[in-house]
C-alpha cells in the first residue's frame, strides 16, 4: 500500500472547494496526515504557484526542525472535465512543483496520470460505482477514491460494503474510502471493509485553520445526518449539502428543481451556480459526530486515540478467556 509508511493515521484529508487553503492543508501534513486542497480554490490561476512553494517551505522548515516528526506528503485535485479551463495550466504547475499526491476527479485522467508518473507522483482517481472504477484502473491510476454514501461535497449513493468490495475484485492497489466518517473508530472500520486509507473532508470543516465562516461551522455542530440533501441542482453533479444553508439562501430544500447535466460547468473555478459552497454550504452526514471546532492537531490527536480504543476494544472481544 502507498503512503502508509509516512503516515500517523490512515488517513487523508479530502480536497474541499473554498475550505481547503495552505493553512489547513499545512496544519494537516504536520500532525502527520495528507493534507489536499482543490487546484481551483487558487484563484487567480497564478496564485497556485505560490501556494505550492508555501507548502513546500513550510513543510520544509517543520522537517528541519523536527527530523523525527511524521510530516505527510500533500496532495492536489484536479478536476478532469471539459469545462475546466485551467486543467492544463495547473497541471504543468504542479508538474512543475513535483506534486506529491494527485487526485482527479470525474473524467479517467489518463494524460494526467501519465504526467504525474513522469516525475515519480502518484494519482488517486474519485469514484462514485464500479465502471468508474473500471476506467480509472485502465488508466493506471495508483489508488482508487470510493465515494460511498454519505459523503460531503460530489458524493456516491452505495454502500461501502458493496463498492469496496467490487473494487478489490478488479484493483489490488491502493482503496481509500469516503463517506460519513468522523472518528478513528470509523477510520478503523474502513480498515476491516478492506480500504487502505479514509479520507475525511466534513470533521476538516471544524477546525481553526479551515476556510470556513464561523456561522458554517456553527451549523455543521448544530445539524444531524438527516439535514444533509443530496442534489446536482447546485452544481449540475449530484453532491451533499445543508438543508439549512439551503433554505439560508432563500429556497426551499423540499422543493429544489432539477438540472440538466450538460450544465455542469467547472471553468476557472467552481460549478456555474455561483452560491454553491459559498453560499450553500457542503457537508456530509459525519456531522452527526461533529460536537466542536478544534485546532488541526487536536482533531487528529483525537482520532488517533479513538483509533487505538477501538483497535483494543475489538481485540478484546476477539479474545476466546
């Protein structure tokens, strides 16, 4: 399995459009986690170049001061659709910087994998049913993204148990796996479907070093699995998003019209509806365990503990005395 070895947890922090920025993804390499943040979420496209090389400086610094420390590798997602204007140009940025980790999203990313592997980087492909699999495998990808139910943000309808399942019976590389995740309980439980990493995007929202308002946070704490709506109206593929934030902007949840798919539009940064994530908030049904805003470290310092307890407690009942 890739990555495993210079990580603290299983675990990568999801790319999240507007929330993700340096800070967080900085923050989350530290405590020893894969940070990631959208390419698009630099904005203008020349600000990307600088993100990376503060990435890599700070990165840097905290290596030298710390040889010891677990520092993680980072990642950027690259959203693989036509309507992406920049994709070109912000691959060649991050061939450019040797991007460590990137994730793709939608089309089969083929000329990226191709561009990653010419520098040594590796791609990880988001999936939401086995033919998505089944392309991205064909393009060499080195780990596949199973968005499964729950997921915050362009999300997956299937259970984890069966996409996990179908994916190692055609990959025998690296699974990560997305959805309603908030504990290193859950991260541990990702494990035993047969997933090599979580990744975690939601619990990320509630932190201080996120790009998020405090009245986002407030809700995240405040709303349950059953408040999150599942609709591509916001950005023409289907994601997970607030009911409240929703109504907060002036419509109806209950009543949300349909779109048209061949509206989807992802040029120089985001989905043709201008509100979606900036006014309507994504999130994904962990916010049933999301109880605080914490700092980063914090955060992780928490699953690790809620990962071993869970480890020993199964364990334990495993014993035969």
């Amino acid at each position: 399995m890739i990555l495993r070895h210079r990580l603290r947890l299983p675990l990568i922090g999801a790319p999240m459009f507007i929330v993700s920025t340096p800070r967080l993804v900085i923050a989350q390499c530290k405590a020893g986690i894969v940070g990631s943040f959208p390419a698009l979420n630099a904005r203008p496209a020349s600000l990307l170049d600088e993100w990376l090389a503060e990435i890599e400086e700070e990165l840097a610094v905290q290596a030298r001061a710390n040889p010891g420390a677990c520092i993680a590798p980072f990642a950027v997602n690259q959203i693989v659709h036509a309507s992406n204007d920049r994709l070109q140009h912000d691959l060649d940025v991050c061939i450019r910087h040797r991007v460590p980790i990137v994730i793709t999203s939608l089309r089969p990313p083929a000329e990226v994998v191709a561009a990653v592997h010419g520098y040594g980087g590796i791609v990880l492909h988001d999936v939401i049913n086995i033919r998505h699999a089944e392309k991205a495998v064909s393009q060499g990808v080195d780990g596949i993204i199973a968005v499964c139910a729950g997921a915050g943000g362009h999300a997956g309808l299937l259970s984890p148990f069966a996409l996990v399942k179908e994916i190692r019976s055609i990959f025998d590389g690296t699974i990560v796996l997305a959805g309603a995740m908030s504990s290193g309980a859950d991260l541990l439980a990702a494990r035993a479907l047969g997933a090599d990493l979580a990744y975690l995007g939601t619990r990320f929202i509630a932190t201080t070093e996120a790009n998020a308002s405090e009245a986002y946070q407030r809700m995240l704490i405040d709303s349950r699995a059953e408040d999150i709506l599942y609709t591509p109206l916001f950005s023409g593929v289907a994601g997970s998003y607030l009911r409240a934030s929703i109504a907060q902007a002036g419509l109806d949840p209950d009543k949300l019209g349909e779109v048209d798919p061949a509206a989807t539009n992802f040029g120089s940064g985001g989905g043709s509806r201008r509100k979606a994530w900036k006014d309507i908030w994504s999130a994904g049904q962990s916010v049933s365990g999301i109880h605080d805003v914490a700092d980063v470290e914090t955060v992780v310092a928490r699953l690790q503990n809620e990962y071993e307890t869970a480890r020993t407690r199964i364990l334990g009942a495993l014993d035969c005395d």
